[in-house]
C-alpha cells in the first residue's frame, strides 16, 4: 500500500477523531467532569492519540525518503505531541466536502480565503480552551471564565492586544506566543489574497481599457483607410476630367 491509498482510506477516521477529540476537551476544560465521565474523557483522548500516532508512524514507514518526510511534516508531529492540535486536522473538511467547494468555487483564492477563516474560528476556540485550562487555577490569573479566554484569544490572534487579560503562567503564554505566530501568519494570508484581488481587478480593468482604445485605434485606421481610398478616387477623376478638356 502507498502513502497515498493509506491517507486517503484514514482521512475521514481522523477527522472524526480529531472532532471526537475537540469534544471532550472542551468538556474536560468546560464542565470538569469527575468520576465515570472523567475516565470516559481520558478514554477518548487516549484513543485519539493512539490513532494519530498509529497513522503517522504508518505513514513514515510507507515514505520513501523518511528524513525528508518528516521535515515537510511537522505539523504531523505536533498533532501526535501536542494534544491541543489534533482537531486542526479538521481543516481537512475544507477540501474534502463538495458543497463547501461549490459554493466558494474554484479559484485557489475563494479556498484560500476559507481555509483561513476555518484555521482561524479553530484556532481561536482551541487556544481558549488551553488558555482556560492552563491560567484559571493559578494565584492572580485574569483568565478565569470561558468568556475571558475567547475575548483574550480573539484580541490576540487578532494581533490587537489591548493588554487587559494576559497569562502568567508558563504554559499560558506559551499558548499566546503560539497564537501570536499563528495570527501573524493568517493576517499575511489574508493581506497577500486581498492584495492579490485588487492586482487582478487592476489588471481586468486595464485590460478592457487597452481592448476598448485597440478597438477605437482599429476603427479609425479603418476610416483613415476609407478616406485615403475616396482621395485617391477623387483625385482620379480629376485627373482624367482635365485630360479630357
């Protein structure tokens, strides 16, 4: 079996994993769960690791070039070491449902510019709830509550950063300079798309103005043409009435 084959038999499963997993650890940070529905919780995180781990070490074994395999699958690894990543591999949902593709079409810009907004709605809910889970417990933490650490993940990835809520622990601004990069580079993907929308535009409006000034040039060579012929013509005629008298 080929990498390709294997990845595409054990895509769908993933993201389901990595849904099923987004679930529970936002009832885990959420709700809190003790007893039976803890164990449950650790359960499923637990399987969603071993699923992802099972699929990249498969994958890494089907590679021809390993070394050069994982260079250009990093991010792979950190789903399989981080466990807050894993549910960005529901990003894949972008490319893989039809109706999404149809209705944003199928210009690499209209995918480009979904992805971003996907990556973005993700990676916003996702650093909320690590953030939560890293920051409430710790003495003098500004992000206690839920709404805290959306209005904080926002504000961040946003690059705004208006400095009311920031984290003090370790982990937490571990979190924020991770979400920082990240917001950097959706803001860059979303200034290069725009940028490159209006160079089209530009260049479309430019294009109809040089085809409508060819078509006026072309017109008025051909009346020119026109003219020059009656000329010649009329100077003709003269030419052999005055010959005649």
């Amino acid at each position: 079996m080929t990498s390709a084959k294997w990845q595409q038999r054990t895509e769908l499963p993933l993201i389901g994993a990595s849904l099923l997993f987004l679930a529970a650890y936002a009832w885990n940070v959420l709700a809190r769960p003790t007893g039976t529905p803890a164990q449950i919780i650790d359960a499923v995180m637990a399987l969603t690791w071993a699923m992802f781990a099972l699929d990249f070490v498969v994958r890494l074994a089907l590679a021809q070039q390993r070394g050069r395999w994982i260079l250009y699958h990093l991010h792979e690894v950190a789903m399989v070491v981080l466990p807050m990543l894993r549910p960005l591999r529901l990003l894949r949902l972008v490319t893989l449902l039809g109706v999404l593709q149809r209705s944003v079409g199928t210009a690499l810009r209209g995918r480009v510019v979904t992805y971003a907004g996907c990556a973005t709605v993700l990676l916003i809910l996702i650093s909320s709830l690590a953030m939560l889970d890293a920051e409430r417990d710790a003495p003098e933490a500004a992000i206690t509550t839920f709404p805290d650490a959306l209005w904080w993940a926002a504000a961040t990835i946003t690059t705004v950063g208006y400095g009311d809520y920031a984290p003090v622990t370790a982990t937490g601004r571990l979190i924020a300079a991770a979400l920082m990069l990240a917001g950097i580079a959706l803001l860059g993907v979303v200034t290069a798309t725009l940028a490159s929308w209006l160079v089209q535009r530009i260049s479309e409006e430019d294009e109809t103005s040089q085809a409508a000034t060819r078509t006026e040039i072309a017109a008025l060579t051909q009346e020119l043409t026109h003219l020059r012929a009656e000329l010649r013509a009329t100077r003709a005629i003269d030419t052999e009435t005055t010959i005649s008298t």
